[in-house]
C-alpha cells in the first residue's frame, strides 16, 4: 500500500486554493494582478460592447510583430508599385531596338548625301579623261581628282592643270558661265551626282599664259616664249611634238588666261580659237579647279605638279624682251581634240561621304546617350 501524506490528494486536487504550495509563482503573481486586471479588460470589453468570449486578447509581442509585418509589407508594396512604374516606363526592347537602327541608318545616309554633295560642289571631284589631247601627262580612262578650293587660297600659276567650264569661252553663241551663289552651286551639284542638270562643255588644259602676259612662238630654236623667255616643254609635251606649228603672238588680257594641250599637234586650245572672244583666252572666272592627282588606274597615280620650267623668275619681269614670230592663221585640222572632260561617278564622292559620316554618325549618337543618362540620373536624385 503506498504511502499518502493526509491531506495532500485533497490539496492537489483543488482547482480553487490560490495558497496551494504547488502553484507556480508566476501564476500566483497573475493570479494577484488578476482581479485588478480582469476586471480593467471586463470594462474595456463591456465599455466596447464586446463580450468577454469574442477572443484572446493580443500581448505586446503579437502587436509588435504585427505592426513590422504592416510595415514590412508597406514597404515591400511601395517597392514593387515602383519597380512596376519604373517597368511601365521602359519601351520594349526588340521594338525599340529596331526603330532606333532604322532611325540612324535614315541619319547615316543623310549626313552621307550631304557631305559627299558639300565635297563634290566646293572642295574636291573625280573626272574622267576621254582624249588624248594631254597625253602623256594624262591619258585616256584616267581618273584625277580637281581641287575646287585652291584658287580661294592662292591665285592661279603657269603651268597649273586646270578644268574649266567651255562654255562661253570659245563659243561665240554661248553666253559666259554666271557666278552662282551657294546655295545654287549645292542644288547644282546634287543634281549633276545623280545625272541631272547640265554640267557645261568642261575641259582641261595647261596654263601657259597669265593676265598681262605676252605669249608668242615661235623663237629661233621654235620654242614657245613667254615674256620672251622660252619654255622648256620636252619634260611633258607628247614625245616627237614641237612646241607648236602654229604661229601666234598675244597678249592676254586681265581676267584671261591662255591654255594649251601637252599633246600640241592634236590638241584644240588657245591657239585654234583666236577669232573667238578673248583672241582663243579663257576667263579665269570658269576655271572649275586644279587638276592634282591621277587616281585611275592605279599604275597611274601621281601627283601632277608645276614644271621646272615655268619657276623661271625672269618669267615675271616686266622688262622681258619682246617675242620673237608673228601672228599667222592656221589650217582647221579635223583631228583636233579638246579633251572634254566627264564627271566621274558619284562613287567616289559618296564613299568620302559615308568615310566622314560614319564617325560624326557615332559621335552623335554617344552625345545622345549620354544626355539620356544625365536626364536618367536626374530624375532618380529628384525627392
């Protein structure tokens, strides 16, 4: 029989003994606080109208935890309303992307037009040699490029190989080349890439006289004088010519120049247009440009430059000795060659074009992007 200590099963049992030994003390100290409390939630809950069994009453900690859970998903919630602005504000890629390709090739290919007309009108242009009436300097199927811009540098030199506009200069009926204003050269040029318009009758010759000089020929040793100074011509004539076969005698009048062929026994120029205005001189107001490369072929490229011979200082001296020979008429020769001159193809301009286009294309395209970052970076810094 196991031993019970008398009184303590009644004591254990009891449910209503707040002294019992056995209770914990932190029930007994609720159990103190009870009343007080008890009786402090009883009010609230009669005072709110809720009866005391609608629910256990929250603790300190679950009100916490609550709260940092509102906040949390508060925080969470403006988060994501932002990241879903911020989505909304960014254009499809694949979309964006082609638009923005098809919008700088359109750009590429304007600022190209542009620039290659700009080369084409003021600075620099291929022609293309069809005679021999300059041969051996230049040939036929030769390419060579003309300076435009030279004589707003420098002034026009014996010797210089230049193209000019025919028209009007040995053609009676054909009234003299107008100066064009800029905006006239530049739709003029953009027509004439593309094969409109009208080029005018263009030629190239040798500059052999200047304003107020007197060109003669021939002297004794029948060479071509030039304020009585002789011209060495053997380094570019056509091998086997002379100098010329044809008598002549002029003075060349301001604003003139008188131009010869190098191949002279086929070459039309000065010297077959003396009945013409100007006594066969050309007006220095329809020289296009310089001559100063052959491009074309390339076994043929270099440089063209002034001949020794004209760099003779007495050539500029006003007190040179008159010329030697007289002026005779000269038999109309049928294969006489003016060496008209075609424009090249729109090629070479438009690959200089698209050479220059290509980094002004990528410079404006970094200076955009990089304005969009800085319109990008503003706004996030922005309360």
């Amino acid at each position: 029989m196991r031993g019970v200590t008398p009184g303590a099963e009644p004591d254990a049992g009891s449910d209503n003994d707040a002294d019992s030994p056995s209770r914990d003390p932190d029930q007994a100290a609720s159990s103190a606080a009870g009343p007080s409390t008890m009786g402090a939630e009883t009010a609230g809950q009669a005072g709110d109208g809720v009866p005391p069994e609608a629910g256990p009453t929250a603790s300190p900690d679950d009100a916490k935890g609550s709260a940092g859970q509102e906040a949390a998903s508060g925080s969470a919630g403006s988060a994501g309303s932002a990241g879903s602005r911020t989505a909304r504000r960014k254009p499809p890629a694949r979309r964006n992307r082609g638009a923005r390709f098809i919008r700088e090739l359109v750009i590429l290919i304007a600022i190209a037009l542009v620039i290659a007309v700009v080369i084409k009108t003021y600075a620099i242009q291929a022609f293309f040699i069809p005679s021999g009436s300059m041969e051996n300097t230049l040939e036929i199927n030769d390419r060579v490029l003309v300076n435009k811009i030279v004589y707003d540098t420098r002034s026009i030199h014996r010797g210089d190989i230049v193209v000019f506009n025919g028209d009007g200069s040995w053609d009676p009926g054909t009234p003299l080349p107008a100066n064009s204003n800029f905006v006239e050269k530049f739709f003029s040029g953009f027509a004439s890439m593309f094969g409109f318009g009208h080029p005018g009758d263009i030629l190239i010759k040798r500059v052999i006289g200047l304003p107020g000089d007197t060109v003669a020929c021939c002297d004794a040793q029948g060479r071509v004088t030039v304020n009585g100074i002789p011209l060495n011509e053997q380094s570019y004539l056509y091998p086997g010519d002379v100098p010329s076969e044809q008598r002549f005698n002029i003075v060349v009048q301001p604003g003139r120049l008188w131009v010869m062929g190098d191949n002279r026994s086929i070459s039309d120029d000065s010297r077959d247009h003396e009945g013409d205005p100007g006594g066969g001189t050309i007006p220095e107001n329809a020289v296009i440009g310089r001559a100063f490369v052959i491009i074309w072929p390339p076994s043929r490229w270099r440089i063209l430059p002034i001949p020794a011979t004209f760099e003779q200082p007495n050539l500029n001296s006003s007190s040179a000795a008159g010329p030697v020979g007289t002026t005779a008429g000269h038999a109309a020769t049928a294969a006489l060659l003016s060496a008209r001159l075609e424009p090249s193809s729109p090629a070479l301009p438009l690959s200089l074009g698209f050479a220059v286009a290509i980094p002004v294309s990528w410079l404006q395209r970094r200076v955009r992007r990089r304005a969009v970052r800085h319109r990008a970076a503003k706004r996030d810094v922005r309360p």
